[in-house]
C-alpha cells in the first residue's frame, strides 16, 4: 500500500495533462484545432476541459503545448501524438515536483509507509516521467494536493477514495 499515493498521484497528473492548460493560443482556436484533426469531438466539451486545464498548468507549459499542436499539422500529431506532451513536460518546473514529492514522503514516513524519506523520495523519481508530469502544474496545484494529503490521518491514506477526493478538491480531477 505504501506506493499507492505515489501511483496515483502519476495517474492523477498523467491523466490531467493530457487535457490544456494555462496561456498561449485562445481556447477557441485550440479546439477549433482540434475539431479539424478530430471532427467527432464536441466544441463545448473542449472549450469546458481547456478552460479548466488552462488555470491549473503553468503558463509556460499550456503555452508550449498548445503552440506545439497548433504549428503542427493533424498528420504529425497524429504520427507523433506525445511530441507536443514531451515539449510540455520539459517546459515544466521539476523543481516543484521535487519539493511536492519530499512532502508528500513526509507524510508517509510519519505513516510508516516508508521506512525513511529518501527511500520515499528514491521510489517517486523511479519513474522519470513522474517528476516532470508533476512540474507542469502551477505551485498552487501542487500545494493544494500536499496540503490535502498532509490533512489526512494515516488510516485515510490507506483508501483509495481519499486520494481521490484530494485530487478532485484541488481540481484535478472531473
């Protein structure tokens, strides 16, 4: 159970920048984009999930995203489909993950999850993807997570909906 919050909270990142995020090319035209490489998605849902997205991920990174997909055509994202992602990530400030992270292990040492907060540290940056995906979300992204987390008793972080509702306070979650 130990590494079910750190799995999560890939999960939980991972899934929430596959949508937009915080600045460059209008919502309108991103989804206008989009409709032309995808003609079956609804006008209103991507403008509802870009206008959500937009104010969680850093400016920096939505910007970098979105410019990416709109200077591409349909044919290389699709070919590519991650090329714009990869751009986004490195955009990102792994810096606010690794402070994000050493919190969060904090909490699991206090646990018992972890028999110290290096070993916690150590099995988050296993996976590479992890640190970066988490550094495309502004600071108060991020804070609000750990501070939800650090909320809960130890017994709480044992569950599965937990974390969720954590992840669904902070807006991370539909």
């Amino acid at each position: 159970m130990r590494t079910l919050l750190l799995v999560c909270m890939l999960a939980l990142i991972t899934a929430s920048s596959a949508a937009c995020g915080g600045g460059g090319p209008s919502c309108q035209s991103l989804c206008n984009k989009m409709r032309s490489c995808e003609p079956t998605m609804e006008m209103s849902d991507c403008l509802e999930g870009c206008g959500q997205y937009k104010q969680y991920m850093r400016s920096n990174v939505f910007d970098t995203l979105a410019n990416c997909f709109m200077d591409h055509s349909c044919e290389e994202i699709g070919l590519d489909g991650d090329m714009c992602f990869e751009a986004a990530i490195a955009a990102g400030n792994t810096a606010a993950a690794d402070r994000m992270i050493a919190d969060v292990c904090d909490k699991l040492v206090e646990c018992e999850s972890y028999p110290d907060k290096q070993e916690c540290i150590d099995s988050a940056n296993e996976d590479e993807d992890f640190k970066a995906t988490a550094g495309m979300f502004k600071d108060s992204v991020l804070d609000c997570f750990v501070n939800c987390i650090k909320g809960k008793s130890c017994d709480e972080l044992t569950s599965d909906e937990t974390i969720e509702e954590c992840m669904e306070s902070c807006g991370l979650q539909a």
